[in-house]
C-alpha cells in the first residue's frame, strides 16, 4: 500500500463514521425550517407565537451542538423531542392566540364605542344638569331692581 492509500483510509473511514451524524442532523433542521413556515403563516393569521419560536431556536441550537459536550445522537432525539411538543403545540396555541387577539379587540371596541356614548350623553345632560343643581342651591337668593348694569362709581 502506497503512503497516500495509508492516509486516505482513515480519512475514510472517519467520513463514513460522520455520515449518519450528519443525515441525522439534516432532518430535524428540515423539521425545523418546516415548523418556521407554518408559525410564520399562523403569524400572518394574527398568531402570537412567539414561545415556539424561542422552543424551536432551542432545537436548532441543540442540533448544532452549541455549548454541549453531549454526543450528536443524544443531541438529535433531544432536539426531536422539542420539534415534537412545538408541533403538537402549534395548532392549539395558534387558535388560543388568534382568539385572545379577537377579544382584545373587542374590548378595545367596546371601550370606544362607550367612551364616545358617554361623551354625547355629558354634552347634552350635563349643562342641564349644572344650572338645576345650581337654581337648588341658590333658591333662596333675593332679586331687586338694580340701577340698569351701572356700577357706583359711573356717571
């Protein structure tokens, strides 16, 4: 065997060892890009998902291997355990969302809409109101002709 066969066959070997790490890693990135794209057209629906999205960062981040000394097959069934829950999760979530959204509304609707009903009722009741209130607490007050709007000391 030549020196370069000698070289190449543990280069081999450690690419063929690798490969299924790396298929295996490639689908549930898949997953995730996946499970990205149906958030994002809940999102334009008017879904907050927002705790999905941090849970599928989670995943993503796991996959890579970022900060974890923990062996890539380990790494992956963690990752497709929480790519799992999210997309068990994204339907109800979803639809909790999009409700909420609709009954802030509403209540946004309702606070106008009684605002400006207690706006006109003030504007035609209160002035009303105002002078009763204020003919009652003067009844007893005395009128006398006066001198015609002049004051004591005009000519």
């Amino acid at each position: 065997m030549s020196s370069h066969a000698k070289g190449a066959l543990p280069a081999i070997l450690v690419v063929l060892l690798l490969v299924p790490i790396v298929l295996a890693s490639a689908q549930p990135q898949k997953e995730v890009r996946e499970l990205y794209r149906e958030i994002a057209a809940w999102e334009k629906k008017g879904a907050n998902l927002t705790d999905l999205v941090l849970k599928l960062n989670e995943a993503l981040s796991i996959i890579q291997g970022i900060n974890s000394s923990q062996p890539a097959e380990i790494r992956i069934e963690k990752a497709e355990e929480i790519i799992n829950e999210v997309r068990k999760e994204l339907p109800i979530e979803a639809e909790r969302s999009i409700q909420s959204n609709k009954v802030k509304q509403m209540m946004s609707l309702a606070a106008i809409v009684t605002s400006v009903f207690l706006g006109v009722i003030a504007y035609f009741y209160l002035p009303r109101l105002f002078w009763r209130l204020w003919v009652r607490a003067r009844w007893d007050w005395k009128l006398s002709p006066g001198r015609g709007g002049k004051s004591k000391g005009s000519k």
